[in-house]
C-alpha cells in the first residue's frame, strides 16, 4: 500500500494506492472517490469483523463517530481518496508495535495496519483542559492520519522538558507526555484578562502536535457536553 498527502496545506487530502486484500479504516463521510475495485463495509473499533457494540460506544467517548467504514481492495491497482471535514493539514504518523498516542476529540481520520483504538479515562483535568473526560488511544504498529484544523506543528520534548499549549489547539500527544492544567499567569486577573486563563503544561519525554487554528466556538451547553463525553 502507498499513500500521498496531496493539496496542502489549507485543502489537504490522502490519496491511496492499494494491492487486492489491503484495507484502508477511516471515519465516516470522509471518502471523496475510489475506483470499482474497493468495498466498503461498516464497522466499529478498529475495523475488524465481529468487534461488538460495545467498541462502537468507547468511541463515542472518545468524540469520535460509533462506526468506522473500512475500504478494502478487492483487486489490485486500486484508488481510494479521502478528506478530513475541516479546513487544514493531514499528518501522517507511523508506530511502532506498543507506540501509543493520544488524540483529542475530533482528531482521528483514518488509519492502516494492525492499529488498536481504544479509549482511556482523562479525568477531570481533561473536562477542564478541554481535552475531554476521556481520550481515544492509538497503538501500533500501523500507520494513524490526524486531521488538524490549520497548520500543523510538532515538538519532541526531552526528559524532563516542559512546554505549554493553550488547551484548544492540541491535537496528539504521547502517552510518555504527563499533562496538567495550569493558569497561565501568577495573578489570577493576569490571566483572566489576557484572554489566556488556563493552558496545559507537558513535561517530557515525547512529542506533542499542536495546530495553528480552533474550530469556531460553540455554546456553554454544548462545550459542557462535550468535555464529558
């Protein structure tokens, strides 16, 4: 299987070519085209056959849609072109057998290989940190397609290094990152009228993704239902 990240920055998509027998396990509504040679069938978790319901509702903990669709080559030199629902860049990440990754709400876009989602408890750090009270976890080996919304931008960070990211802009973070909410400022009213209030700290070693724009805002209710869910 190849893939190529075309169109970007603002426009991006994944164009893939694939062999008879190779599968391509993406969020729904995202294919834009595929020749007659794929199938597609429905599934939860990770797209394997006879997965229960019960990984359909972990990924709606972990913000992302209860079925999967899983595109699959029934014969070779075959295409199959997907599009994340935003405006921004696609970020292609490989890991390794045992690599973990977190992702925030809305981050996922497609993956291959033999890559297992589950979902992990975030806590009430990540009500309040807007990464949400739970976060989908991403294991390797395999290959994971991030979709951002903006530009994308990477650190790795050392043993013991920290660095701070407004809540609302990270997208993926190893799990050897620890995280926690901090005020952005000493004064309680330096923070609050910087516009800046509470930011997440990361301590390394790993790396962290973060992109250059937020979707627009939503209402009180509808961010409070999101932050637990």
């Amino acid at each position: 299987m190849n893939f190529q990240i075309q169109n970007a920055p603002a426009f991006s998509v994944i164009e893939f070519q694939l062999s008879a027998g190779e599968a391509v396990v993406a969020q729904p509504d995202s294919m834009i085209s595929m020749t007659s040679g794929m199938r597609i069938r429905a599934a939860t978790g990770n797209g394997e056959p006879g997965r229960g319901w019960g990984s359909g509702f972990r990924s709606l903990l972990g913000g992302e849609s209860f079925f999967r669709a899983v595109f699959e080559a029934s014969r070779d030199e075959q295409a199959l072109l997907l599009a994340p629902d935003s405006y921004g860049e696609i970020l292609a990440v490989s890991l390794a057998a045992g690599e973990r990754l977190y992702l925030t709400r809305g981050a996922y876009l497609a993956h291959t290989g033999g890559c297992q989602l589950d979902v992990r408890y975030g806590g009430m750090k990540g009500v309040m940190s807007k990464t949400g009270l739970f976060l989908l976890q991403i294991s390797g080996p395999g290959t994971l397609f991030c979709q951002t919304y903006g530009a994308i931008r990477e650190r790795v960070l050392g043993e013991g290094e920290r660095f701070l990211v407004d809540n609302r802009y990270v997208v993926a973070f190893a799990d050897t990152l620890s995280y926690e909410l901090v005020r952005s400022s000493r004064r309680l009213t330096d923070a609050f009228f910087s516009g800046e209030g509470f930011i997440n700290r990361f301590t390394g070693p790993g790396r962290l993704v973060y992109q250059t724009r937020v979707r627009p805002g939503v209402g009180m209710l509808r961010y409070l239902f999101n932050a637990v869910t």
